[in-house]
C-alpha cells in the first residue's frame, strides 16, 4: 500500500483553518455514537484533549515522508494510550468518526480518492500505535460497546 501523500496533505490544509470546530464536533460524535468510549475522558481537560488530538494529526501529516519518526511517535502514543484505557476495539470507532468528521468538513471537497487515502493512512496509523501496546497485560470490559 502507497500512500497517497500528496491527498493527504492537501485535505489537511483544507481543514486546518476550522480546525477548533473539527475536533469539537469529532469528539461530540464521537461521544454520541459510541459512549462507552466516553469516560475514558471522563477527567479529562477537552479543551487541551482537542488540541492534543490537532497536534497529533499534525505530526502524521507532517511526518509522512519520515517514516521512522512517524513509527517511534505513533507507537510511543499507542503505549500512552494503554494507560488511558483504550483497547483495539476502540480504534475503528475512532477511524470511523474521525472521516465522518473530515467528510463533513470538506462537503464537496471530499472525494472518494480521498476516502481511500484517509482510510489507508488510518490503517497505517492504527497498526504503528498498536505495536506499542501489551494488552495481554491489560483487562478491559468491552460488552458496553
């Protein structure tokens, strides 16, 4: 699989100046559509969560053509989110939200080529944080889903 870098990229900067809204309303839906994810936030400063969520897109998207400071970053973080009690099944959930959240910001400008390109590089993304994980150490509910 080839990203398609260039896709990537342009999409982004087409986001960026909304970029507060984006990931209040990502997480607002987010929320919405999956709450048992919910109180993993549950003390958790949104305000800040949101740009940690802006700084993280920003790192991938600026670290594409760096792939091995993208892998040690992206596999730093899946380990962090180990600890806030995020599990695999999360992921897609999360995936999922995060393009329904671009689609919506986009409108026209979201194109199917698009889909496939953000839909790739989350699964790039999803793989790299999960190598950064040891779930056989953690236990974690996952009926409520």
């Amino acid at each position: 699989m080839t990203l398609q870098i260039e896709l990537l990229e342009e999409s982004f900067r087409a986001m960026k100046p909304d970029f507060e809204a984006f990931v209040s309303d990502f997480y607002t839906t987010l929320f919405t559509d999956y709450p048992a994810i919910a109180p993993l936030f549950a003390h958790t400063n949104m305000s800040k969560q949101r740009m940690m969520l802006f700084a993280a897109l920003t790192l991938v998207i600026e670290n594409l053509r760096n792939p091995d400071v993208l892998a040690a970053a992206l596999t730093g973080l899946g380990t962090r989110h180990v600890q806030y009690g995020a599990v695999p099944a999360y992921y897609p959930l999360f995936g999922k939200t995060l393009l329904q959240t671009m689609q919506r910001y986009l409108q026209e400008g979201w194109t199917a080529e698009m889909q496939q390109a953000w839909t790739e590089a989350y699964a790039i993304v999803t793989r790299l944080m999960l190598q950064g994980t040891d779930y056989d150490a953690v236990t974690v509910q996952l009926d409520a889903l």
